[in-house]
C-alpha cells in the first residue's frame, strides 16, 4: 500500500549581503555618461562618413 507521493522540502532562501546604494548609484550613473559620450561620438562620426558619402556622388 503506497502512502502517496513524496514532497521535497524547499530550502530556504540564502541571505544576501547589504547593498550599498551610494556606490551602485556612482557606478550607474559613470556608465550613463561613459555610454552617451560613446553614442555621441559614434554619431558625429557616422555623420561626418554620410556627408562625405553624400558630397562623392554629387561631386
């Protein structure tokens, strides 16, 4: 006679350390920069190539 099915006993969750949000904060907030200085510079330079593709067929 079977006494149904068996259940494994979840383990507690680990405790995680504390977050120091002053830190994470200046973190993020140099990547945002670091991020838009690099879309910014792609961008001028991806411009500067379309002009001078845009001049070669005019001229």
């Amino acid at each position: 006679m079977s006494s149904g099915p068996l259940l494994a006993r979840e383990t507690p969750a680990p405790v995680l350390p504390e977050q120091d949000h002053a830190t994470m904060d200046a973190v993020e907030s140099q990547a945002t920069t670091l991020t838009v200085v690099v879309a910014i510079a792609v961008g001028g330079v991806a411009l500067v190539l379309l002009v001078l593709a845009l001049l070669r067929l005019v001229f």
